[in-house]
C-alpha cells in the first residue's frame, strides 16, 4: 500500500468547519498499542500517516512514537494544524522517520480565537528550523469552493508571498493546485470536501477509489477502516489487535468492496454519500 493512516489521537484543540467533531470516544493510542499496530502493518507499507481524525501534536509520546516508526524502518507524514509547532518542532526535527509535514494553514481563518498573523508567523519560524532537514513541508489550503477562488485566504497568500519573495503567487494559485516557493517547500490548495455521512444524500451510485488498494485506516481503538475519509468507522472491516491485517484485507467484506471499485460499483451506502469522490469530479469537469 502506499500509505496507511494511524489514528494515534481522535482529539483536537481547534474547532474547524472543514473537519468536524468526531462523536467516537475521545482516546490516545498507548506506545504499546502503536508498536503492536506498526509491527502488524510493517510489511504492507513504508509509509504512515498519523491521523484519521484528531491533532497528532497533541499526542504526550509522540517522540516515542516516532521512534517506533525509525525503528522499523518507516517513514511518516504528519498532518497538523500547526498551533502545537513551538512545543513539538524539536521532536520532529530530530527525528528520522518523518518525511513530509502538512500543515493545514485555513485552520487559521476557521477559528475566531486565533490571531491569524500570529499564527503565520509562529508556522513559518518553526519552518525555519527544518531547513537543513529532507523534511517537506506542504502548506494546505483545502477550504475552496473552486480552484480559482482565493479571496478567502488573501491574508496566508500575501503572507506567503512576501516571506518566500514570490510576488506572483496569487495568479500562480489560479494556474496550479501546487506551487513551490522554495526547495522542499509547497503550498497547495484544493477544493473543500463534506465527510460522508451515512445520514446525507446520495452523491454516486458508481465511482472508482483506491481504498483498501492504496490505503486503509486505523482508528485510535483499532478499528480498521478502507480509507481516511470514513471518519466514523462506519464501514469496519476488521480490529488490528483482534486480527492479522492480511486476513482482514481478504475478508469478503474487504473484497467486496474491491471488487465493487474495479467494476466502477460504490458498494457501501457510506461510499455513496462520500464528498471526496464527488470532489474528484468536480475536478475533473
């Protein structure tokens, strides 16, 4: 798989419209729990991703748990709001195993409690400081309504935009989803996406996904989810400290779904209502 998402924390310090409460029990996956997870999925990915839902910087043991993923030889991509960065920066700098950091910058203007300029400007000293690391840092604006409009986040463009000299930057946001302001450094934005709910309409009957494929999930009991979009757990197949991962993955639910994804069937009615798909789509056309 290229990636598969442990949910080390389902809690959150911010309250953001894009990305809602979860109404799962709030918990933090022990050190233990973790390692017993990573040495279960160590032959099926190099690659972790630290959340589902929740604040990865929150998590007490996150030094130990980098430290787990070095010491099987796998790497990270950290997915943050960036308000924890002055207390966590030292801990993801001197770690081995983190690859890419991402850092969801609309947070920002999501949360009246925040001073946005402060903020930009705690983000981007912390940034500084992995500058002589191989970390890549992606600066997220996942909050459009289409690609071209980016009148609600002026202020992080200007900010951006004077901080890494590129006086252009708007007009090259209207030409690209991806732009690189310095080396290693990005800044993308994207299209905003509803999570599925098993209680919204339906948005396809038939789609392709790369679930369970690409990717699956992990929730912070040890849930196993097809992908990070299914937030609530609503389509389980299978608990990771109850079963081997390769049983689950060959499970006729699992391979059902697969089955259903390669002859362009959403199978499951959580599938049906998923924003994300339906965002690809809007993409595309």
């Amino acid at each position: 798989m290229k990636k598969i998402y442990i949910e080390i924390t389902n809690t959150c310090n911010l309250n953001c419209a894009f990305c809602l409460n979860t109404n799962r029990e709030k918990a933090f996956m022990n050190v233990k729990n973790f390692e017993e997870v990573v040495l279960k999925i160590k032959n099926f990915t190099n690659l972790v991703c630290l959340h589902v839902k929740g604040e990865p910087l929150l998590h007490p043991q996150l030094m130990d748990i980098l430290w787990i993923l070095d010491k099987y030889n796998l790497k990270t991509n950290i997915t943050t709001n960036g308000t924890l960065l002055n207390e966590k920066i030292d801990i993801i700098k001197n770690s081995s195993s983190v690859r890419q950091l991402n850092l969801s910058l609309h947070s920002s203007i999501e949360n009246d409690n925040l001073n946005v300029k402060k903020y930009l400007e705690d983000v981007y000293k912390n940034i500084q400081k992995l500058k002589n690391t191989n970390i890549i840092i992606s600066y997220r604006m996942w909050n459009l309504n289409k690609l071209s409009n980016n009148e609600k986040n002026k202020i992080i463009i200007e900010f951006l935009s004077e901080k890494y000299s590129l006086p252009n930057l708007d007009e090259l946001l209207k030409q690209n989803e991806w732009v690189k302001l310095e080396d290693k450094i990005f800044i993308n934005q994207d299209i905003k996406f509803t999570w599925p709910n098993l209680k919204s309409k339906i948005l396809n009957e038939n789609g392709r996904c790369l679930a369970i494929k690409d990717q699956i999930g992990i929730l912070v009991n040890g849930d196993i989810i097809p992908c990070c979009i299914d937030s609530e757990g609503k389509i389980v197949l299978g608990n990771i400290f109850k079963q081997e991962l390769e049983d689950v993955l060959n499970s006729s639910k699992a391979i059902n779904m697969k089955n259903g994804f390669q002859k362009n069937i959403l199978v499951e009615d959580l599938c049906k209502r998923c924003g994300f798909l339906q965002r690809l789509k809007n993409k595309r056309n």
